[in-house]
C-alpha cells in the first residue's frame, strides 16, 4: 500500500469579510509580473489591465478592479481573473507608483470594492 499524497491548503488573505465578490476575467497588459492583490486600472486604447499608476496619462492611473490571482505577462498578454466587488485587506494590496492606501480606497469604493 502507498503512502497518501500530502497536500496544504492555504486561505487567501485578500478577502476581509463577507460582502458579495463578484469577479470576472480581463486582458493583462504584456510586460507585467503581478501578485494577486495588485490594483489594476483600464488602458483606455487597448481596454487591457495593468498596475494603476498614478501619473499614467493612458487611462490605467485611476484604480478599477483588483487582481485575483498571479499572472505574468512578461511574453505578451494574457487572461486573468480579478475582482469586481468584495472587501479587501489594504495590507493584502499591491499598489503601483503614486497611490497610497488611501487614495486606491476612495478610488475603488464607489466601485463596491472595499478596503479594510
């Protein structure tokens, strides 16, 4: 008899509570290694995700939707899921060049997606 294979699960520590999560799949703009957590805004041009910076001018400064699981894109761009809705740990957030904590809650409010 073989010994039984052996296998950990560990709990996301994105989520902060209970509030519906809604999530769906978007376009990651290739050139990007990013960890779920990462905040995402939209290039308007391209309607592609990548890391909200807040001086970008490409429409991708102001945050939109949250990244649910890792992706890299460093070849070219590729599909991955994030969140629409939910709340989040702040500490759990990747935030691009510029944002604070603060700025990225009030930004993603609005939107359902909530900071804690």
């Amino acid at each position: 008899m073989s010994n039984p294979t052996r296998t950990t699960y560990t709990p996301a520590t994105l989520l902060a509570g209970d509030f519906p999560v809604v999530k769906d799949g978007v376009t990651i703009a290739a050139g990007q290694i990013l960890t779920a957590g990462a905040v995402l805004g939209k290039v308007t041009a391209s309607g592609e995700y990548k890391l909200s910076a807040s001086a970008a001018g490409d429409g991708s400064q102001t945050p939109e939707v949250i990244l649910d699981e890792a992706v890299d894109t460093t070849s070219s761009a590729k599909p991955a899921p994030v969140m629409l809705t939910g709340e989040v740990f702040g500490s759990a957030l990747i935030l691009g060049a510029g944002h604070t904590l603060a700025t990225v809650k009030t930004a993603l409010r609005p939107l359902s997606l909530f900071v804690r």
